[in-house]
C-alpha cells in the first residue's frame, strides 16, 4: 500500500447522514419522511444503510454513496441498531483494517462519523447494491448449509462484497473506487 498523504485529505467538519430504508428507520424509531438538510462535508460523503435477518438475527448492511464500499455488522442487537452511528463507526473502523488501510487515515475517515443525521433512502440504485449484496450473503449460506457464522466469515464475507465487480459504473471494484478517492492503493485480492 502506497503511503498516506496528510495533505491529500482536509480536515473537514459536516453533518453525516445516515439513508436508512424505511424498515431500518422504523426499527431505531424515526418518522418515514424527513426533511433532509445537505450539508455533508466529509471525505466519504454520505451512506445508505438497510438491515436484513440471517440466521435468525439481525444485520444491518451500509454502502457508501460515492465509493459503494459496504460495510456489514453482523448479529447486532436493537440497541446496538439504535445507535446506528456508533455501529458505522465500530465497523468501518473494522472493515479498513481487515483492507489494510494506514491507521491514521482509518482513524480520520472514522471521526467524521459524528453529528449523525438520519433520513430517508434516495437512490434506488445504491439499494438494489445493498439488495444484491445481502442476496449474496444468504446464497454464500445457503451453499454451504447451516452454518454457525464466526468472525472470520464475518471478515472473509466483507472482503468479497467490496471486491465483487457491479455492473454500474461499468464493472468497477468498490475497493478500487475507494482507493481512488483516498489516493491510496488498496489490493484487490482476497488473501
């Protein structure tokens, strides 16, 4: 991995906002429709987040707006849902160490993550990525039967739905994509 620029990314301070499918913003108890203030200045933008049952639990999956980078937190509880900011946090943190990110750029991108604000989803394409990836996710246990999920399939799961070519934009990497906004080069492959 190439090394971090300090310059290549400013200190920026914004509103996040969290695009939560209508299940998700029943489950932590917001209105359907809110009135979305844009004001986002952070370097990974906004994200959609919706959640899905595996198992018999509950997950909640997050893209990235500009990037498609997922993110998953597996066989999470209400009260860990309720604080869908802290979840983000907790897992991307998680998610760009197991890609190998430096730690002071992972520790920056995980900041931003405050001041959460949580609206209502906007683009259908993003969802049908997060759809996608959950239906990938249900397949990967079906083919291997009744499983007891660990922290390792958990982390190998991950890997795979941020290296999985998406048809738009036109058979991207969402690893790459991220690679290129950070000015940083991330490996492709799953090792």
């Amino acid at each position: 991995m190439e090394s971090y620029k300090e310059t290549a990314l400013p200190i920026v301070d914004g509103r996040m906002i969290i695009r939560c499918t209508a299940k998700l913003l029943k489950e932590i108890g917001m209105p359907r429709k809110i009135p979305v203030v844009e004001n986002n200045l952070s370097i990974l933008d906004d994200w959609h987040a919706n959640m899905f049952y595996l198992d018999r639990k509950n997950n909640v999956i997050f893209c990235n707006d500009k990037t498609l980078y997922s993110v998953v937190a597996f066989q999470v509880n209400r009260g860990q849902i309720k604080n869908l900011g802290g979840l983000l946090r907790h897992e991307l943190g998680k998610t760009l160490i197991e890609d190998g990110l430096e730690g002071k750029l992972i520790q920056k991108l995980v900041e931003e993550i405050k001041d959460v604000s949580f609206v209502q989803t906007n683009n259908r394409s993003i969802v049908g990525i997060m759809v996608d990836h959950v239906k990938g996710i249900r397949c990967d246990d079906m083919d291997y039967g009744e499983w007891d999920w660990t922290e390792e399939q958990f982390k190998k799961t991950v890997k795979w739905l941020n290296r999985t070519p998406m048809m738009s934009p036109k058979y991207v990497y969402a690893i790459e994509l991220l690679g290129q906004l950070l000015e940083v080069k991330i490996d492709k492959q799953m090792i």
